[in-house]
C-alpha cells in the first residue's frame, strides 16, 4: 500500500498536462485511494472518513443502526485470530460472518454449528492478511471513533442472517449534499443463498417497496458524509412479511452493473462517476438503449477445485457473440489454471466467466444465456486431494 500510494502520487507530479479528474469504479484497495489520489491532484474529494464510514463493515453498521435501527440485523464484531474468537460472537445460530473489509463474498460463511466456525477459521487466518495489511495502512492514519479504532481490518463481523428472498441494489449518487437513485438491480442466489447467480436490470419489485428503499436510503446516505459521490446500496426484502433490510453501502457505482445499464440506458452508469468527479450534476438514465431488460450471468463451479483444460476460444466466443444479438461474454480463466488460485472467489464456488446479455423479456435472457452456453466448451480437470 505505501508503495501504491507513492507511485500514485509521483505519476499525478509527474503530469505535465491538467488533471481534470481522478475517479473508480472498482473496489478496496482503488476506492480508498481516490481521495488520497484526489487531494496530490489539488482536486475536490469527499472525505476518506466518509469512503471508510461505508467500507469498514462494522462502522457502517453502527452508522446505519444509528439512523434505521429496526431495519439492520444485529452486528458483532470479534478478531478470527485470538483464541477466544467463537466466544466473543454473542448470536444465536445461524449466523454470517464476513471481514471487516472484503468484496465478493470473500471469506464469507454461513455458521450453521460450532463444526462450520471451526472448519472456516483455518482459511480465514490464512487469507485474511491479503486485504487486512494494505487496509490497516490506511486505517490507521484516520482519525476514527474510539468504538473504531481497535476494531481494525484482522476483525470479522459476525451478523443475524437476514431471511429474505430479494437482494435488490440501489444505484445513487450525493451531489452537493443531496441523494438521489436512479436505477434499481436485482441479485438472485444459487440453492446455497451464499453465492449469486445473476444481476437483472431493471428490478421486479414492486414499485412500492423499491420507493420505501430510496427513502431510506435518502435516510442513511446523509450520515456517511459522503458527498458528490456515486454509490450502491444494497437490501434484502421478504414478501412474505413485507419486511426490508439493509445489506451494505458501497461508495462507487458497481462494475458489474455497467454492460446492464448499456443494453438498457443507452450508456453505462459510468457517465455518473465521471459527470460527478467533474463537478457536475448528472443527467442520467436515459432509457434510449436497445433492450428493456438486461443480466449478467455468473458462471460458476460447485465441483471443487479443478485445472482448466479448455476455453472458448477468441473466434468462438466472437461467433456466439455475432449469433446471439445481445450477448457479451468475459473469461475469468484460461488453460491451465487452477480455479483455487483466484483469489477473490466466494468461499462455496469458482466462478469462472460472466455473460451480459441484453433482452426483451425474461423468457428471452434465459433462452440466449441457454444458447450462449452451448456454444461456449469448457473443460475442467478435477484435482485430488494430493494435488492440493
């Protein structure tokens, strides 16, 4: 992280033209250093304390229990690394438990006994250091609440699961101090409820309960202090109850969304991030894309580790491209690799590609994400137990 900070800045020194604006839509470690890289640039930025009052899960949750207090699940927060790591977790199961500072699931499990902690805190241990050092650099040159301070990026948070059906995101932004969403995305899960399937553009909820998050939303947003900032916020709703709950807040527009809000919009929500970074109030969606639906597919393995011994080739996935108006296809792999060596994998699967594919209802993603498939060969090599 120093040396990333350092770089960074000497490249922004070394600029002999004007910097109009630094910005990212990616994750940890891009979105902590935006405000750093914002301030060497002599350019306006929120705060770095507001970029970490959504990122550090355990604040965050503070803060949003602060504001919406029925509407968050109970949080505690214990250190994977003591001996007494278990007893510090005052929740019935089941419980989830996830870093103080992850993305994509990363080291996320769901606590059904005390065998499901016991066999998650070996690989815990030996990951977390990967995000845990670079974040505590930056931690703890901030000037955070006392409650904070000690609470640092070693620590997990262990929550109530959330019993919902519906994952739903909200895509925002805080322009001079005021919030506003402008798109809504659905997250469906596998069988396991821990790794996601797929995103869907526009969300199917009701017009009603998608209108209650962006009040809250507009109810939490304030007390981040993030401003003149692109966001995502994300929640859970149960129809059966018709009870709604908050996920997380994430201080950049998400990546995933971009190919959706094309097919749909016209142009990707990075217009947001970039109009903002420039000090302007964005103009945004604009409805003038070719679809009035849009997904992305993850692929994924449940099959344990494997070595990958076949990938759609370039031509292949250009032909299936052409076919198949619509569809876009990213590899995450190629020949040779093993899936255990991505790092940044939800702890239950391997996802190995994504499909974006524009439709025009659902009936239609479905069957061209069907098709896509079958002209896509992959070929996996189990690995023993040796092997690893």
């Amino acid at each position: 992280m120093p040396d990333l900070i350092e770089e960074g800045c000497q490249k922004i020194s070394n600029f002999k033209d004007s910097i109009d604006a630094v910005v990212c839509y990616w994750d940890f470690p891009a979105t902590l250093l935006l405000p750093i890289f914002r301030q060497a640039a002599g350019l306006p930025t929120t705060s770095l304390e507001s970029i970490l009052r959504c990122e550090h899960k355990y604040w965050s949750r503070l803060i949003q229990s602060n504001v919406v207090h029925e509407l968050v699940p109970k949080a505690v927060a214990f250190d994977p690394l003591s001996d007494d790591s278990l007893a510090q977790i005052e929740l019935d199961y089941p419980f989830w438990i996830k870093p103080v500072k992850a993305h994509s699931s990363i080291l996320g499990f769901r606590i059904e006994r005390k065998e499901d902690f016991d066999r998650a805190l070996p690989q815990i241990r030996s990951r977390i250091g990967r995000i845990a050092e670079p974040f505590n650099f930056i931690f703890n040159q901030v000037d955070v609440p006392p409650e904070i301070a000690r609470i640092n990026g070693n620590y997990f948070v262990a929550e109530e699961i959330i019993s919902a059906s519906y994952q739903c995101t909200l895509e925002g932004y805080v322009f001079n101090g005021e919030t506003f969403v402008y798109g809504a995305v659905d997250s469906l899960r596998e069988k396991n409820l821990s790794s996601l399937t797929r995103y869907h553009y526009p969300s199917r909820l009701p017009r009603n309960v998608l209108e209650e998050m962006v009040t809250i939303t507009k109810q939490v947003m304030p007390a981040t202090g993030l401003n003149n900032e692109p966001f995502n916020i994300e929640f859970f709703y149960d129809p059966d109850t018709e009870r709604i709950t908050l996920l997380e807040i994430n201080p950049r527009i998400s990546k995933s969304h971009c190919p959706l809000f094309y097919f749909v919009e016209g142009a990707s929500h990075q217009e947001v991030m970039v109009e903002l970074a420039l000090g302007k109030k964005p103009n945004y969606p604009h409805g003038k894309g070719r679809f009035p639906m849009a997904a992305k597919y993850m692929v994924r393995s449940f099959s344990g580790d494997a070595v990958v011994k076949r990938v759609p080739n370039r031509d292949e996935i250009t032909a299936a491209q052409n076919e198949i108006d619509g569809v876009l296809v990213v590899l995450w792999v190629k020949e040779g690799d093993k899936l255990s060596h991505f790092a940044d994998t939800d702890s239950y699967s391997f996802e190995y590609a994504n499909i974006f594919i524009g439709g025009m209802n659902e009936a239609d993603l479905i069957d061209k994400y069907r098709r896509t498939m079958q002209k896509l060969s992959f070929e996996f090599e189990p690995m023993s137990d040796q092997e690893h």
